[in-house]
C-alpha cells in the first residue's frame, strides 16, 4: 500500500504537497479490521485518527434506551475520530467494520506534536478539519432549524392562535442563546 498516495486521495488532505504527504504518512500506521470489529468505542479515550482506505463503516451511537443507533456511514476517503483526537476528549460514537476495512491510523500524540511543531502538513490539515467540522456544524444547524419550524399536528387540540410579533416560544428561544442567535 502506498501510503502517500492514500493521503492524498483522501478528500482531508489533497492539499497537501508530494513531501507534506510524505512526512504526514511517515507517522501513519495501516490497520485492518474484521466485519463486526470495533474502530473505537463510544465513551472510550481518542487515541487514534483514521482514514478509511478500503471498506465501510457504521458509526453508531448509544440511544438512552440502551440501543445502538447507526446515525452515519463512513467509506474509503473518511476520517474518523478527528474531534475526538483534536481536544483530547472521549469518543462520541462507536465506529464497526460492516466489511473488512483497510486505514490508516495516526497517533493522537504525533497529531499533537505534528501541530506543536507547525509542520506544514499539520497547518494545512487544521484548516481543512476547520472547513469540514464548521460544514457538519451548518447540516446540524439546518436539521434542528427544520426541526423548530416544522408543525406538528396531533389532532388532539385546536392550532394555539399566532404569537405577538417578535414572541419567541421557550424552545425556539433555548436554541437560539445555544447558536448565538441568528447565523
């Protein structure tokens, strides 16, 4: 496996030089996992960022029930456990091989030192990891602005009357103090 030219076929980091992608897989370590195999698990420490190089991956949650809830799928060019890895925090999902699955795994460490360092790669792998976390941000954003504005009628009640002009109800007021607002 090359592990340069799977770097930067990876849609995160194809910005980066011949050398950049050099040095960045220099410290990436290829992995294979099983159908059914865990990446990393839901509540566990983040240790490790991956690139999916070859296979598929559920990303699932814990729903309060207890359940496991798929709620995303991960393909060749995905890179898992980046905001994990980022601040240092515990892992918000668990990530299963659906197929046999091929990555690339770097060290949350050497991520670290790599950014310390102001490696080239690492400058331009933050502004990347920027641009796709404020992207699923924005997603979010716009599921929960549906979600507020949508109607719901359950027939059990007449519609309440319109509210006064510049009303916000208790809900809609709560989501906007939690996204500052406006966007």
């Amino acid at each position: 496996m090359d592990l340069v030219q799977v770097v930067r076929r990876t849609a995160m980091f194809s910005g980066l030089s011949v050398d950049e992608a050099t040095e960045f897989a220099r410290h990436c370590t290829p992995a294979v996992f099983s159908t059914g195999e865990d990446l990393f698990h839901e509540g566990e420490p983040a240790t490790w960022l991956f690139i999916v190089v070859v296979g598929e991956i559920a990303i699932s949650c814990q729903a309060p029930t207890g359940d496991a809830v798929v709620v995303g799928r991960a393909g060749p060019g995905s890179v898992l456990g980046e905001m994990a890895v980022l601040e240092g925090s515990l892992r918000s999902a668990t990530a299963t091989a659906t197929v046999p699955v091929t990555a690339l795994r770097l060290d949350s460490a050497t991520f670290a030192q790599l950014i310390d360092d102001g490696h080239p790669a690492a400058g331009r792998i933050l502004a990347e990891l920027r641009r796709t976390l404020v992207s699923r941000l924005r997603a979010v954003n716009a599921r929960l602005d549906a979600l507020f504005e949508a109607e719901v009628d359950l027939g059990a009640a007449p519609a309440a009357p319109e509210p006064e002009p510049g009303f916000r109800s208790p809900l809609r007021a709560l989501w906007h103090a939690l996204v500052g607002g406006d966007r």
